[in-house]
C-alpha cells in the first residue's frame, strides 16, 4: 500500500483490504482445516482403511462468511462408516477409542494460528 492521505484514502485502502479478506476467506478457513485433520487421522484406527479415507472437509461460503467441516463422510446410520461413532464413544459391549474429539483438542491452537496466518498475511500484502 502507498502512502495514505486524508480520510478518503483511507477508507478507500480499508475497503481494498475488506474485499480481499472476504474473497481469501474461504481458502483460508478451508487451510485452516489442515491440522484438524491431520490431528484426527493421526488417531483414528487404520485396521480396513475405511474410515480414515472417509475423513472429509466440506467448505461453504457466502459474502463475508465461511465455514468448514470436518467430519468422517457416511457416518450416519446406514452409511459404510456408521461405526465412526461406536468407536469415538463406545458401546454397551465395546469400550470408546476416541479419535475426533481428542483430534479436535489437540488441534484447537494450531487452528487459530493458521486462520490469524492467514488474515494477516492478506493485511501483510496491502502494507507492502
């Protein structure tokens, strides 16, 4: 960014930088997501596969907004990995194994740098 003069500048410099963090958002809520799943997949069971290749992130996004989900895909009732949820809280005749929530723990903090990475470095290229 040049030099600002006056108010007018700057408000015009400020809006330059709000358009560029609100179309970055998406990708970088999206690359924040990056420890999270490494964090869960590190934990998970890998005895058929199954489950750790069903690990998906799903983005979605609208003007100002974004968001992004983590989740072990056909986990639901019926679905080829219903069992994700037997092995994060157990059953009467299984003890838990838990992989997401510990995975979610132990990535809160990489998570929040990589989002604050990310914002700053879309601030950084307007101070060049």
């Amino acid at each position: 960014m040049d030099n600002v003069f006056g108010l007018d500048q700057m408000n015009a410099a400020m809006r330059a930088v709000q358009a560029d963090l609100e179309k970055s958002l998406p990708a970088i809520v999206e690359h924040a997501t990056q420890p999270l799943v490494h964090e869960i997949h590190a934990r998970m069971h890998k005895d058929t596969g199954r489950m750790e290749h069903s690990l998906d992130v799903v983005s979605s996004s609208s003007p100002g907004k974004a968001s992004a989900i983590v989740q072990v895909d056909d986990s639901a009732a019926g679905g080829d990995v219903h069992y994700a949820i037997f092995e994060e809280y157990g059953t009467s005749k299984m003890a838990a194994s838990p992989f997401f929530r510990p995975g979610v723990e132990a990535a809160k903090a990489a998570v929040a740098q990589q989002l604050v990475n990310g914002v700053l470095k879309v601030v950084g290229e307007h101070a060049g």
